[in-house]
C-alpha cells in the first residue's frame, strides 16, 4: 500500500488538473470555483429541504469518534 501511495497515487493527483480539462474542457480552477459558489449557497440560504451537504467542520474535542481540532467531511442539513 505504500509503494500504491508514494507511486501511482502521486502521479495521480499530479496529473488531475490536466484529466479534468480533458474530460470537462474546464479548468480544475472553474471546477473549484463552482464548488465553493455552491457551498456558500447551501451555508447562507439552506440546501434542500429534506437533502444533505457534505461539509468541513472543525470538531473541538474529539466529538463523532474524530480527533479534535481536525477538519474533517460531515454530512450536514443546512437551514435558513
């Protein structure tokens, strides 16, 4: 597994930006941008109703079974 992550997984993520322009013809930059319009959409107006949003929260003290202080993906419902 480590061979996997210090070979084939550099090259990988070295290598994403130029995947996505091929397969979506934007920049890995655009693709960004759109992702953090949406994120502040779902955090200031409410994501769907009834649907969940994946966000980045900084949990204090090792709450969920994650260390403390990470900032770690939680499945969130956002309401105005």
């Amino acid at each position: 597994m480590q061979e996997y992550f210090q070979g084939e997984f550099i090259e990988k993520v070295a290598k994403r930006g130029a995947e996505i322009i091929d397969v979506c013809g934007k920049s890995s930059a655009a693709s960004a941008a759109a992702a953090i319009c949406e994120h502040m959409h779902d955090w200031w107006f409410g994501n769907q109703q009834g649907g969940w949003v994946s966000m980045g929260v900084i949990v204090e003290g090792g709450k969920y079974g994650i260390d403390g202080d990470l900032c770690f993906s939680y499945p969130c419902n956002v309401n105005e």
